[in-house]
C-alpha cells in the first residue's frame, strides 16, 4: 500500500515535470481564442485515456447503474447519496482545517454529529435543516484555495478528469475517506463500489445529455470540468461562484 | 409661427410622455423579475397535465425565444472566430444554435421528467459591464440543490438571456470551447456541418 502510494506520488512528480514545461510553452503561444483555463498540451494521451474510461463506463459501470436506477425508487437513491456524503465527512472537516476555516470545519463536525445520529447514519440530512448547510470543499478545493495552480489538464485512468493538482488532492481525499476500509477490505469495496454505482444511477440523464449534446464530447468534459473547479476555488460560499473573466462578455467587432 | 411651434413641440411632448408611458412597465422589469417571470411561465406549462406534448414543446419555444438572445450569444460563442465566417455563415451559425439550444433544452424539460420541482431565485448580482447575473436553484426532485445562474444583458430596454451557467459551468465558455476546437482541427465550413449533423440527429430523435 506505501509502496503504491509512493509510486502514485512518483507518477504526478513526473507529470509535472513533464508537463510544465509543455504548459509554459502553451501559455507562450497561446491561440487567441482559446481560453487558458484548459490548456491541454497532453491533449493525444488524454483522449485515448478518456476513451479507455468512456468504454469502461459503457461496458460496466453505465449497464450496472441503470439497472439499479430501474429498480431503485429516487427517495431511495437520494437517501444512499446522503450516507455517501455524510460518510465523506473527514474530507470535508480536514480541507476546513488546511484552508484555517475553523467555521466550516465546525459547521462540517455538527453536521457529521446531527446526521449520523438524529439523521439514521446519514441517510437523513436534519441538519441542513438547523442551518447547518455545510461546505464545499476537497483537498484539491483546498490546495487550489492556497493558490496553488491546477496544471494541465489530465484524464486519470478510471478516475476520469483531473490536473496535478487535484491528482494530489483526490490521494487526500482517498486517505482520508478510507475509513471504511479500514474496518476490513470487503466493507471497504461495498461502500466504495456502492457509492460509484449510485452516483453513476443518479448522473445517467446527465451524462446521456452531455453525451447527445456536445460537438466534441472531449471538450465538452474538459470545459465543464475546468470551468466547475476553478469557481469552485473562487468561492468562498458554496452559492456565490465568481463570475467568469468579463472578456468572455465582449462582443468581437468585425474590423 | 410661434403659435405652431409651440404646439409642435406640445405635440412632441405629448408623444413623447405617451411613449414613455407605456415604455414604463418594461423599464421597470428588472433582470430578477424577468427570470422570476419566465421560471413561473416555464413551471406553468410543465406542471399543466391537459397540454399535448406538441403544444407544450411549442410554448416552451416560444418562452425561450422571448428570453434568449441567441445572436449574442452566437457570437460570443464564435469569439474572434466571428470573422472568419462570411454574412451567411454567421446566420446559419446562429439559425443553428437556436436550433440546438430548442432540441437539446425543450427534451430536458418535458413532463415525463418533470417531477414538481421548483425554481428559487436566490439572488441577483450587477456585473461590472452592466449585465446582471439573476442566481437560481432547483428545489426538489433528482436535481434538487442545482445551481442555475442567468446572465442578462439589456437591449432596447428588454432584458435578454446572454449566458445560462449550470453548476458554475457557462454554457457560452463552454460552446466556444468545442467550435473553437472544431474550427482550428476542420475549419469553419466543417464546424457549420457538424452542427446541422448534430441538430439533424437530435430532430430524428425527437420526433
């Protein structure tokens, strides 16, 4: 387990070393149309990873979670969603400590305490409620939060879109929610294997959307993706995302 | 001669306190009321259980085509792209993101899906062009918690939909991307037929 850590570890090192420099260079020459919010200098290797995970999801998770969408009532979804998040609590309390947000990290720890006991483990959400509404953060929110920048854009294998920086981020938050399976390895894959299943149920209109509406469904993702974690660490409040860049508003005159 | 001019200019008064008159309950709108406005209209025809679903469909457009200025943000989208496309290419562009706008959007929201949810506006917030972002949620049903963010833009004293953002995902930054990406790989004509290809598909579908 160190030892894949440690090598995980090494695979981002890489990355970025790889990476940067393709980046800098990509700022410099930048086209003038292209927003640099997305640079994607390792654009040929992510899209045969997206397309890896796009058949993964295709052949098994997608046909796993539509089945348990047919069969499962939404109140029944949404409650498993709760427990999942409720579940995800360390994440959350322990981004709250690295941003030094001692009123989220608070908020996060009476929501874990109302829900698990007053809300049945999790899958009821009182605490909303009482006006505990919660935060919304993850390690690579966190880091992001401290300034430090995403990086390239980059497709993980299984684990979909990411950057350097969130890469680091979502090891953070794969220690910190494996408590699960720390009881013993099988609950650990129930609930994690559980929590994909669901998730994936609840996304199917989403996806088959994005899907149908897109022109480039690669670009579409990336975009969306970019675009979600970049006002996301903008924001202080869950509901106050920061405007995008105001040229985006400008209309180009013909000359 | 004085006698006319005078009454010219009372006439010309008259008029003009007869124009603002009307004018008035428009300028009054503003960008809030006008989301507020077309959330009731939409939540009105979705929840209504004697409409066909062609009629429905129908009064959604018409909704839409009220509220939304698709030829801003046609070429918003476009970017500096804009030109490189010629008069007519500009049109079909535009003819063709309404289009898509109309299929992709009018089959989200139809009443097979439509779970009673509601549309709270939370908030709205004056950028520092003068649009004005109108922030919404969805209460309610699957989606219950989505963030929906409406930019405006005023034009002619009405109050038009320039940008939808979704989850803090805009979705003009995002359609700039991808025909960014189409034009630089195939080029603009190339772009333009894989838009008719899309909207061509999605109209089988619907139909």
């Amino acid at each position: 387990m160190t030892r894949l850590r440690s090598s995980a570890l090494a695979l981002i090192a890489m990355l970025w070393v790889v990476a940067m420099p393709a980046y800098a260079s990509e700022i410099d020459s930048k086209s003038e149309v292209e927003s640099n919010i997305e640079s994607d200098p390792l654009e040929g290797m992510n899209r045969r990873l997206f397309w890896f995970n796009d058949r993964l999801d295709v052949y098994i998770i997608e046909p796993v979670g539509k089945g348990w969408r047919w069969i499962s009532p939404q109140s029944v979804r949404t409650s498993l969603s709760k427990f999942f998040l409720n579940l995800r609590f360390p994440v959350r309390f322990v981004s709250n400590l690295i941003e030094f947000n001692a009123v989220g990290a608070g908020e996060e720890l009476g929501r874990f305490s109302v829900n698990t006991t007053v809300g049945i483990l999790g899958f009821f959400d009182p605490a909303t409620g009482w006006g505990l509404e919660g935060t919304d953060t993850d390690v690579g929110l966190a880091l992001g939060r401290w300034g430090m920048p995403p990086g390239p854009y980059l497709i993980l294998p299984i684990f979909g879109p990411s950057n350097p920086r969130d890469t680091l981020g979502l090891i953070g938050d794969t220690v910190l929610s494996s408590g699960p399976s720390l009881i013993s390895p099988a609950v650990g894959a129930i609930v994690n294997g559980g929590e994909l299943i669901n998730l994936r149920a609840e996304l199917v209109p989403v996806i088959d959307d994005a899907k149908e509406a897109s022109f480039d469904y690669y670009v579409f993702v990336r975009n969306a993706y970019a675009q979600n974690r970049r006002a996301r660490v903008l924001s202080e409040n869950p509901d106050e995302a920061e405007p995008i860049e105001d040229d985006l508003y400008e209309i180009y005159d013909d000359e | 001669m004085i006698f006319t001019k005078s009454m010219m200019t009372n006439s010309r008064l008259a008029i003009a306190l007869w124009a603002s008159l009307i004018a008035l309950p428009v300028c009054a709108e503003d960008a809030r009321t006008v989301v507020t406005q077309t959330m009731d209209d939409v939540v009105k025809v979705l929840s209504s259980p004697d409409l066909s679903i062609d009629a429905r469909r129908t009064q959604l457009e018409e909704i839409a085509y009220a509220r939304f200025d698709f030829e801003r943000m046609s070429r918003l989208i476009l970017a500096r792209n804009w030109k490189k496309l010629s008069p007519e290419q500009r049109d079909e562009f535009t003819v063709e993101f309404k289009k898509h706008l109309s299929t992709t959007y009018g089959k989200r929201l139809n009443a097979d899906t439509y779970r009673n949810e509601t549309i709270e506006v939370t908030a709205d917030r004056k950028e520092k062009n003068g649009d004005v972002t109108v922030k919404t949620k969805i209460i309610g049903g699957a989606a219950d918690g989505v963030l929906i963010d409406y930019r405006m833009r005023q034009s002619d004293s009405k109050w038009l939909v320039l940008d939808v953002i979704i989850e803090r995902v805009s979705l003009v930054q995002n359609f700039r991307s991808q025909i960014q990406e189409l034009i630089s790989e195939s080029g603009v004509s190339k772009m333009l037929e894989r838009l008719r290809e899309k909207n061509a598909q999605a109209m089988a579908q619907a139909s």
